[in-house]
C-alpha cells in the first residue's frame, strides 16, 4: 500500500504551577489547578520547540520591557537580583488571556498563568520559588490527503493535536551587597507533560462504515537543568542598571505513554539581558532593554536549517508615576518592542512586534510596600513570517502581588 506524506510536527510540554508562602498563598494557590490553554495561540506553536514565552509581569510588558532593568524592587524569573531589596515576605501571580487571528482567519484564544512566584527575607538575604512558561505547543494540524489503496485513490484526513507547554521552576537567592549593588541567582529544572494525538480518518463511502480511523498517542515530561544569575546597580537616584543571564543544560523529554521510547535531547542556549531606567524627569522615567541567545545548535539537534540562529528582543518604554486616584499611585505606562522568534515558519523568519500600554495600582496606603498592589498591561501585535504567516494577536496581563510581615 502506498500513500501520500502526511504533515508531522514540532515538540512539546506543560507549564510549571507554584507555590505557597503561609496565608497569603493560599489566595493564589486555586490557580494552580486551573488550566493552562485552550485551542492553540499562533501557527508558530508548531514549529520547533513551539511558540517560545516569557515568564514577565504586567509591569514588564507595560513598558515594553525583556523582564530585567526596571525600578524598584519586585519578583521576576528574568531578573533574579530585583528581589534584593523586598525586606518584606511576598507573593506574586499573573493571569494572561490572549487572542489571535490566524493566516486563514480563523480566530483563536486562551488564558495561561504565565508566571507566580514567592519570597522570603532571611536577614540580609531574599530567598524565593518561581514558577514560569517557557514555550507553548497548543496547536491542531489537519490536512485533507488522497491515498493510493490497492490502486484507487482514497481521501482521508489526517489530524494532529499537542497539547501542553514547556515550563520551568526556579530556587532564587538575592541580596544587597552594597547599599547601590544587589546580586541575585537561581537553579531550577524544565517541567511539564505534554500530549500528542495523531488521527487518520478515511472516507467512509470509499473504504465502508465498518473501517474504523487510525489513532495513536503519546506523552512526554520534560525536564533539564536551568542556572541564573543577576546584578543591578543603582549609581543614583535616578538611574537603575541591570544584567541577567541563564543557562541551560540540555532539554529531555523522556516519554511516559504511547509507543515511543527514545528520550529527546535538546539544547537551549545561553541567554543574556540587560537593560535599565533612568529619570527624565519628576515622575517621568525611561526604560529599555535588549535580550539575545543563539538557537542554531537547537535547530541541528531538531534536524532542522529552519532556526534563525541569533535571536535578538528589543523593547523600550515610559512611565509617568503622578497620576493618583482616591490619594494612591497610578502610574500609567506606554511601550514599544520587537521580537526575533527562534525558530522559521515555511522557510522564513519570524519576528513579532507589539505595542503595550499598561497601569498600576496600590489597593493600600504604603508606597514602598504596598500590602496588596495590582498592574495590568494591553499588549497589541502582529506575527509575521514572509507571506506564509501574518498573524495578529492581543494579550493583557494582571498581576497582584501581595505582601505581609
């Protein structure tokens, strides 16, 4: 029996979920048994390692920021010495609903939890557990296919479904070295499962009712080693520097159902960020910031040309910290970024742009360390790689983070 070439596809996996931090934890911890998508978020979540993410909050994606060089002092997976200065416990969390409009039209959309972390001071010292998305596979392929049985054409569909998304979990120590210098690290590990189908359904008119379709599965955890590391530098008042890089042992995905027994090794290559804000004046600042990592020997171990290689992020933005509603800040922030996506679409590129506009809000009295703040960021885009791939999309973020003594 001969038959056409079906259409197979990337490689996949499950967000990470988080964890506690005494009684402001449990506010968060029913999101952890929510799920993480619904039908897929972008055609790029089929190629490669699938739609790579950001574990960034609300404030980062406000100003168009990479996740590293903001003021203040606050939880991030990207910025493991930005907690240094959080003398307080403290726990953050962060819901995204998104939706995009696909080549064809069609119209997608999903909510996940990019990211909840937790902290507690120790002396001079930041201790804290982060959980993040890394990269996205929620996506369904189907293709109408004719097949050569015993000599007559037959048409059959052929479905492929993945579900789940590459996560990661992080351990973090931070501390203010100088009273302008904050040093931070963390280790963790790449989680999650993932679920793949493929189905073949032939034309019931052709091969008859009782032929029933063809279907196989399979399931994979990931795992594999992550280092951070971090400094910010205050060399005044008005101006906040900061540097970030991670790196990453190889990706496995080890298979626990279905009939596949070889374990996937992949490498993710070493990723630096930098970035920072400075005062133009009385409660106007400027942000910006860069990111890069290299994806060519991710792309030879996917046997695949098809990485772009060298991906950069570039992203800038301000914040205007005067407005005040009932006596509280309400800072009010504009962003601009573009984004190198790691792996090509049909042979071509992929890069991603965006504009954000975002706000915050303290919900009680203190400035410094609000016991309950919450930020919120409306990202608008585009996703495009040459004439195969235009796609726009939609994302907002809220984060609430909550402190306590």
């Amino acid at each position: 029996m001969n038959e056409s070439v079906t259409r197979t596809s990337a490689l996949p996996s499950r967000v990470g979920r988080p964890a506690t931090l005494k009684g402001m934890v449990m506010a968060l911890v029913p999101l952890l048994f929510l799920p993480i998508g619904a039908d897929g978020q972008s055609q790029l979540a089929s190629e490669g390692l699938g739609l790579v993410m950001e574990p960034l909050d609300a404030h980062a994606r406000g100003v168009g920021g990479v996740g590293v060089g903001l003021p203040g002092w606050y939880l991030q997976v990207t910025d493991p010495s930005a907690s240094a200065g959080l003398v307080v416990p403290a726990i953050t969390g962060s819901l995204q609903p998104s939706a995009a409009t696909l080549t064809d039209g069609r119209e997608v959309g999903h909510t996940r939890f990019p990211s909840i972390g937790a902290s507690y001071p120790y002396g001079a010292n930041v201790f804290s557990v982060h959980f993040g998305g890394f990269a996205d596979q929620e996506f369904r392929l189907e293709d109408d296919i004719v097949l050569n049985l015993a000599g007559e054409p037959v048409e059959a569909v052929d479905r492929f479904e993945s579900t789940g998304s590459l996560g990661q979990v992080r351990v973090g120590w931070s501390r203010r070295v100088l009273e302008s210098v904050a040093l931070g690290f963390n280790v963790g590990s790449y989680v999650g499962t993932v679920d793949r189908i493929f189905s073949r359904f032939l034309d019931p008119e052709a091969v008859g009712p009782d032929v029933e379709p063809f279907i196989t599965t399979g399931r994979w955890r990931a795992s594999g080693p992550i280092v951070g590391g971090g400094v910010a530098w205050d060399p005044s008042e008005l101006i906040r520097l900061s540097a970030s890089a991670t790196w990453s042992g190889d990706l496995k995905l080890r298979p626990s159902a279905g009939g596949v027994t070889e374990v996937g090794r992949y490498p993710i290559p070493f990723e630096v960020r930098a970035g920072g804000t400075v005062a133009l004046l009385p409660g106007l600042a400027l942000s910006a910031s860069l990111s890069h990592a290299d994806w060519s020997e991710t792309g030879d171990a996917l046997r695949e040309d098809e990485s772009r290689g060298a991906a950069w992020s570039y992203g800038a933005g301000v914040e205007w910290s005067r407005p005040t509603i009932l006596g509280r800040a309400m800072p009010i922030r504009l962003g601009v970024r573009q984004r190198d996506l790691p792996f090509h679409f049909d042979g071509e590129p992929a890069t991603e742009n965006m504009l954000s506009a975002g706000l915050g809000y303290n919900l009680t009295d203190p400035e410094a360390f609000p016991s309950a703040r919450v930020d919120f960021s409306f990202e608008r885009g585009e996703r495009s790689a040459g004439p195969a791939l235009e796609e726009e999309f939609w994302r907002s973020t809220v984060t609430v983070r909550l402190t306590g003594g």
